[in-house]
C-alpha cells in the first residue's frame, strides 16, 4: 500500500442487487456520508469548505498553499478506444477504479471528472456521473445545475457577446469626442476616470496617459475607438441546452438597433473559450489573465483586439470568482471526487480542471481523471495541452474497450443513439472482434508515443463471452500494453474492479519516459500535420483558403506558439465519422483556424463540426419528471 499521505478514506458499503436497478433508482438508494465528514478524513480544514447543502461543498484555493510541501500522489488518465455513438463506460470505469482502490484495496484515492452540459443530460446521451454501481451521488444534482459553475459560464460568455454588439454600435453613433467624454469621465477629484481597459490600450499604442487631457485629437481617437471589424467577430453568445434553432441567427433586429444586422448564432455552453479557461487556469489571478487575453475580434487595421482593451474581462472574472472552486462529491463507496469544469471535448481539449487535479494530488495517494471521448481526442489534447500548462506528468494510462465497439470496427453494422442494436453485438462473434482489436492497438501505440505505460481495461458486458474477451486481452498485450484485464464494475461495483485496480497500482510504480507529441516552436502547419500523421494515421492534410489565410494573421499576431487543439469527430481516428477501425489513406481537410488565445491553443475545424447539438425525435427530457409525493427526481437515466 502506498503510504505518501495518511489513513485510507472509510468505504460506503455497497449491497448489490442482480438484475442491476435503474442508475437512479441504485444512487437514491445509497447512503450518503456528510460533506463535512468526508472533508475531514481527507484533511480539509472546516474554513476551506464552502457548503452546498449536505452532500456537496466547493473547496477553496487555498489549500494549495497550506498543503505546497506536500508530495503529489500518482496520477492516472482514464482514455478509450474510439467509442460507439453509445459511449463505453470511461466514466463508470474510471470511477469503478476508484472504488476498488479506496473501498478494497484501502488506497487513498481522489476521482477528478468533468461537469455534464445539460444538452446531453436532456439530449440522447443521457447523464455523465458513471452507471449501475460505480457512479458519482447525488447523482440528480451532477447531471443538472450543481453547484452552478456552468450558468457563470453561460454569464461571463454572453456578456461578453453583449459588450462587443454594444461597442459597435456606440462607436459607430458617437463622435470622438463624445466617446472620449463617455469613456474617461471626470470624477468627483476633478481628474478623468481612466479605467484599466485604456491603460492596456494606451501601453499598447504608445500614447502617454499622465496629462489625458491634453492629447491629441488623434491619439483621444485611437484611446475609445477599437474600430471592430464586423466580419472577424468570432465570439457566439451560449447556453446550456441542445437548441439547434439557434445555431444561425440574425441580431440586431430591434428598433433602436436598425442597420446593426449581422448573422451569428449560439454554442452550447460547454464549447465556450470561458470554458476552457475555467479547465486550463492554475489560480485567480492566471484565470484573470486568461480571460483579459481572450481575441473575440480583429480590428479593420488587423490588430488584436482583447477582452482587457473592451473593459470586460474584470467583470467576466467577477462572474468566475466562485466557478473556479471545485466541487467535493463521492461515490457510491464513500471514496472523494472532484467534479470541476466540463469543456466540449470536440472542440476544446475535454478534461477536467488542472485546480482539482491539483489539489486531489495533495490529498490523495491516487487520482484518477478521465479525458473526453477516444484516446485520439481527449488523451493527446490531455498530453499536449493540459499536461503543458499544469506542469504533471502522469504515471499510467487505462484504455477501455468494450467488445461492442471492437466488433463495430471490425465491420459491425451501424450503431445509433436511440435506435435498437443489431444482433451481431449481442451475440458472439469472434471474427469481428478480432477485426475490430486494430482500433485498440492503434490507440495503445499512440499512448505509449507519450512515454507512458498502458493498462488495457475491458468494460464487459452481460452478452460478451470468455472467448471474445480473450481475444481483445492478447491484442492489447501484443500492441504493448503493460497489464490487460476485464472489469464487471457496472454491475458488482468496486468489487468488480480489483484487478484492474491491483495492475494500476502496479503499473504506477514503473518508471515514465513522458514527452510530449511536438515541440511549441514548431509551425503551425507542422503540429497539425504531427497530429494528423502520428494520431490519426492520416496520409497528409489539406487547408482551405480560408485556413491558410488563418493561419498567416494567427503568425502575425504572434500566436504560433500555442498548442493545437483539433476539432474533428469523435466517431473515427479520421474525420469522417463514417472510417471505422483503423483508416488509411485519407487527407484530413481543414476547413477553418480559430483561436482561443485566452485558453492558450489553436483549434483547426477537420470537417464539419456541431457546436450546438440538437434534439432528437424522443428526447431524454420526456422521462423525466418529479414525484410529488416524496419531491425525488424520476426518470432520470
């Protein structure tokens, strides 16, 4: 047993039951340890909690300074092979480890996972706390408002909308003067009120604020005038649930705002920069700066124009002051999770926060986190990106796999959220499994480019058989995996996972040789063609006019040097979510480059992306309701 911190974190006991119940009927039946108790046996003073209720409570920065000296415990990433429409159980998986780890193996464990967008939660995909015996509770308050981390999200990003729309038109209405008058008033003192956006902008241009009153006409012109270039707005207003009514939009329709029209649209929530900057960030002050840093715009000259020079970034931090807390929940097993931020994993880098992975690192002697979909997306995003910027090296890699999606990249038929599965995945079928394990072991590989060992773990299902499961362990081993086991976690809980949790702990202790896929100084054009080649296994990469016009204003203004975060399917190692198994041969198109300079990466659009999901024909949201007798939620997964 690992012995860097202290006493091992009392388990919860689990009564399981066969067949297993609904996940919420199983979390509304789980006893529940107070917040406060929990905090106590990880060390959390009473000071740094803040109390939502009795089952949830953010924690305060400020243990990172209490606790600086104290060694890091061993960090592993939960990732997966390309997964299914359906989702292979990374999350029940990571948090089934943990649960073996803290409630069996008496380790002092930590879960660190992302928050769920209500999109999905009311969508098709359903909720994001784990399955059957091995999720996070209150499960009802995960998947919907929390601790309300997501609504500052949506907040910060639309004011921000609201702040650019609102620049334009008082500029475009108002002369130099009166803008001037406006913008620097004159206080109380009989001195102007120059706010911290016209010290930015004024060290910027070079102008000298000590007399303001007696600049030029010209330099008083260039101080309140940012001069937006309507068609470089890139910055969409957000919310938090799937409308694809909204994608395209028309503003500026109102009467007092006539011939102020432009097109642009919504984002679900997950997907905005705000988001990301929340994942990325290390404390207040780095995430006041990240979001001072933000680019929604170019000016007609072509010069950057940042959310600090609009005035808006200390009120988006204000918004922020309490989302950058993360939130203290458990297990069904009583072991500690922090769930903190939930960026989009297609479009952002799709892992949890680098302040919860920080602090649990503290806390515990293990901490388990998970990345967004395949190891393809979230796993390389997770490396190249996260790790950067956190500074963390982590110790083991788990891969899930699941028979289902190997036989599906074997040739399967096709599989459809909400539709009914073939029979070919519920009954045995070796060829195609065999088939599929090209898609395992391609991801293996890429895991260890990064230097750091694999354990393969397959999420069994009711309808898999010993022999299918044989195969896929002998594929992972072959392709270099270190350990390779099978896990019933979903059904028997920690119990279910003890040998995955045995050969983690056993692999933690191997040496790492970690680095990362490409160096920053790199062109631009180089780490995506890394990426596309080393990653994906593509043949080579194409950009439209557009990318390469991008891609020459993004070098002019300076920023080269961030890493690459690629938007592209999460059904294929291609970008056409059509490939399965392992694609060859294909050129990946990148159509679009944008920016997200206060999260710190470059992120190319391969094919067509959706930042807003839709509906389908029978949503989530119609399952769901409240019994009025008892006020429980119902029908919630």
């Amino acid at each position: 047993m690992s012995q860097t911190h202290r006493n091992p974190i009392s388990a919860t006991p689990l009564k399981v039951l066969d067949p297993v119940p609904s996940d919420i009927d199983i979390a509304q039946a789980a006893k529940l340890k107070p917040i406060v108790d929990l905090a106590e046996e990880l060390g959390l003073e009473r000071q740094e909690l803040e109390l939502h209720g009795d089952h949830k409570a953010k924690i305060s920065l400020d243990v990172l300074e209490r606790l600086k000296d104290r060694p890091d415990g061993k960090y592993v990433l939960v990732t997966a092979v390309t997964p299914t429409p359906l989702g292979e159980g990374k999350t029940t998986t990571t948090v089934g480890l943990c649960q073996a780890l803290g409630a069996h193996l008496n380790e002092r464990v930590f879960t660190c996972i992302r928050q769920p967008s209500q999109g999905p939660t009311f969508g098709i995909k359903g909720g994001a706390a784990g399955g059957g015996y091995s999720q996070v509770i209150p499960m009802e308050d995960f998947n919907l408002h929390l601790t309300g981390d997501i609504h500052a999200i949506t907040a910060a990003n639309n004011l921000m909308a609201a702040a650019i729309d609102t620049r334009l038109l008082h500029e475009d209405r108002q002369s130099d003067e009166a803008l001037f008058r406006r913008l620097l008033p004159i206080g109380d003192d009989g001195k102007r009120v120059i706010a911290n956006a016209f010290r930015i902008r004024a060290k910027r241009l070079g102008i000298d604020l000590d007399d303001i009153d007696q600049l030029s006409d010209e330099d008083r012109r260039r101080l309140v005038r940012l001069d937006i270039d309507r068609d470089s707005i890139t910055w969409r207003r957000v919310m938090d649930t799937n409308d694809r009514f909204l994608r395209s939009i028309t503003i500026g329709q109102g009467e007092n705002e006539s011939g102020y029209q432009r097109q642009t649209g919504f984002d679900i929530t997950v997907a905005s920069e705000v988001m990301a900057i929340l994942a990325l960030t290390t404390d207040l002050a780095d995430l006041r700066a990240r979001l001072g840093r933000m680019v929604p715009c170019v000016s007609t000259s072509g010069e950057a124009i940042t959310a600090d020079e609009m005035g808006v970034a200390g009120a988006l931090a204000v918004l922020m002051k309490d989302a950058i807390k993360p939130t203290l929940m458990q297990t069904l097993e009583g072991s500690p999770v922090f769930v903190h931020s939930g960026p989009f994993a297609n479009i952002a880098h799709g892992n949890s926060s680098i302040i919860a992975d920080r602090i649990a690192l503290k806390l515990a002697d293990y901490v388990v986190t998970e990345s967004g979909f395949g190891a393809d997306i979230g796993m390389e995003k997770f490396f190249d990106i996260k790790c950067r910027y956190s500074g963390l090296v982590p110790n083991v890699v788990v891969l899930v796999a699941t028979v289902r999606a190997l036989k599906m990249h074997g040739g399967g038929p096709k599989v459809t959220a909400g539709g009914s599965l073939d029979s070919v995945y519920r009954e045995e079928n070796l060829e195609l499994v065999r088939a599929g394990t090209a898609n395992l072991q391609h991801h293996v590989r890429n895991a260890l480019k990064f230097g750091v060992p694999v354990v393969v773990a397959v999420n069994a299902f009711h309808t898999d058989t010993d022999q299918e499961h044989e195969i896929v362990l002998k594929a992972a081993l072959e392709a270099g995996a270190v350990e390779a086991v099978v896990t019933q976690h979903w059904a028997l809980g920690g119990a279910g996972a003890v040998e995955l949790a045995e050969a983690v702990r056993r692999t933690a202790e191997k040496p790492t040789n970690f680095d990362y896929l490409y160096p920053l100084d790199a062109s631009i054009r180089d780490k995506i063609q890394t990426i596309c080649t080393e990653i994906y296994g593509a043949s080579g990469v194409e950009y439209s006019a557009l990318a390469e016009e991008q891609i020459e204003r993004y070098e002019a203004l300076g920023l080269s040097d961030l890493p690459i975060c690629m938007a592209k399917t999460h059904l294929s190692l291609s970008h056409d979510p059509s490939l399965k198994g392992v694609p060859k041969d294909f050129v990946v198109p990148i159509r679009e480059i944008r920016a997200s300079a206060g999260a710190g990466f470059l992120y190319p659009l391969a094919g067509k992306m959706m930042t807003m999901p839709g509906l389908p024909t029978r949503p989530a949201y119609f399952d769901v309701d409240l019994d009025l007798e008892s006020g429980r939620v119902v029908g919630l997964f």
